[in-house]
C-alpha cells in the first residue's frame, strides 16, 4: 500500500524533503525500517510518529491503511 508522508524539523532536515509518497507500507514497522534504509541518519534521530492526525505512542500497535498520512514530529517545546 502506500502512503503520504510528511515531514517536520529535523527529520526534513535529514529526508530534504516535506513530504513524500512511500509505497509497500504493510504497517508503521516496515514503515520505519524503509525510511532509515532511505535516510540512515533517521535511525538517530528523535520523532515521533503520527497517523491522520493522531500521535503514536507504540509504532506496534496500531495498522495504517491505503492513502494515510503519516508525519514524523519532532519533540515538542513547551513554554
């Protein structure tokens, strides 16, 4: 399946990108693993993910489907 995936702070920095369509997504794992094949320096960086708006606390527990958006976010700052 694929999927839009857009990306904010630091992990723009490392893709150049903001977003990007990425096919052969079975689920957030095998997505993770596509993107540091794509961008080694995502494996050390810190982000979370977050599909259709909603942040994920466990990349394990919860399935993506054809056409989600998923964005990687960087920690947040508060104040």
């Amino acid at each position: 399946m694929e999927v839009k995936v857009l990306y904010f702070g630091v992990t723009a920095d490392i893709t150049g990108k903001e977003q990007e369509f990425i096919a052969d997504v079975k689920d957030l794992n095998s997505l993770s693993a596509i993107l540091t094949a794509l961008y080694p320096g995502l494996e050390n960086a810190n982000f979370r993910f977050a599909v259709n708006l909603k942040l994920i606390d466990d990349i394990n527990t919860l399935s993506i489907n054809e056409g989600d958006e998923v964005a990687l976010l960087p920690p947040f700052a508060g104040g």
